[in-house]
C-alpha cells in the first residue's frame, strides 16, 4: 500500500505532498514498456483483414527494420496503430501522443499523420479527396510519411509475410521507454 497525502483537493496541498506524488509518478513511468506490450497484446484478435491488427503492426515494424531502420522508427512502426485500443476514431493523434515524449519531431509528425496519408489508399470509394494528404506537400516530413506507408503501413496485411514475433521487437520498446521523458504535462 503506498503512503497517501493529506490532501482530499488540490487547492489544500503541500510541497510534501506533491514531492509523493511525483515519486510514485516515477515509479509508475518505468511500467510504461510493459503496459505499452499488454495493449498490443490486446489487438490479437479478430478482424475483417486476413490478419490481425496485432500481425499488422508486426509486419509493419518488421518491413522498417528490414529496410535498416533505426530502432526508434522500427518501434514507431510497431506502434503507428495501438492507439485503436483506446482512441479508435483519432487512432493517429493517440499513437502520436503517447510517443511523443521519446521521439523525434520527424516520427512524431509521421504517426500523427499517418491515417491521413494512409487515406490515398481507401477515400476515393468513400466520396473522399484521396490527395488530401497533398495540404502537406511543401511540409519537410511529407515525403517520409508517403514512404511509410507506401512501403511499411498499406502492404502490410499479407497472411504469408514472415513477420518477426512480439518478443523480437520487446527490447526495441523497453529501450525507447527507458529514454527520459521530454514532460509535456
Ligand atoms: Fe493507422
Ligand atoms: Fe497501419
């Protein structure tokens, strides 16, 4: 059981009680990596595509470092989607968010993006500008999120792809969590 503050609203605490928190809030960041593993787990089940939403991300992530990648884009790679567990209608914004802290402002922008992008694919039978992603044309990172998921993201649903296991790409996670968090309260 840990210790409690005093406190029962904020506008009554003290320094003590914060610097409690805040030593919890510590503790609780090193968990990040296993939690981040649990909600993958979570997207091996079923779905309309030949595969899983699990398979997917792994094929995604396996394509990156198979085309030699650095660790935190294959990890991005592995991540782009994981905000369907619990952002399912801005799945982008959520993946984005949660890795923002530990990546690049290039990785950052390219999750954040990607469903956008990824809508070249699929808009156009919808009635949809599939070009739309075109507003970021002169933007630095627009090449590299077309190149994500050109080659990384849209083929990335074949059943006979020898993806890599979970388990190869565990330590790849751990890694990029264990990096000091940029605090973006
Ligand atoms: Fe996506
Ligand atoms: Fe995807």
């Amino acid at each position: 059981m840990s210790n409690k503050v005093d406190f029962t609203a904020m506008d009554h605490a003290t320094k003590a009680d914060y610097d409690l928190v805040f030593e919890h809030d510590e503790v609780n960041i090193q968990g990040q990596a296993s939690r981040v593993v649990q909600w993958l787990r979570l997207m091996d089940g079923d779905s309309p595509y030949q595969i899983s939403r699990l398979d997917h991300c792994l094929q995604t992530a396996t394509r990156a470092q198979r085309d030699g990648a650095d660790d935190e884009t294959v990890v991005c790679a592995l991540l782009h989607d994981i905000g369907d567990v619990i952002a399912p209608a801005n799945h982008s914004q959520a993946a984005a968010a949660l890795l923002r802290p530990y990546v690049s402002d290039k990785n950052y922008w390219i999750v954040l993006n990607h469903g956008l992008f990824q809508g070249y694919y699929w808009m156009h039978y919808f009635g949809q500008d599939r070009n739309a992603r075109d507003q970021f044309k002169d933007h630095p990172y627009y090449q590299a999120c077309v190149d994500f998921c050109a080659h990384w993201d849209q083929p990335s649903f074949d059943p006979d792809y020898d993806s890599l296991p979970l388990e190869y790409f565990i330590p790849l996670v751990e890694k990029l969590f264990a990096r000091r968090a940029q605090s973006l309260v």
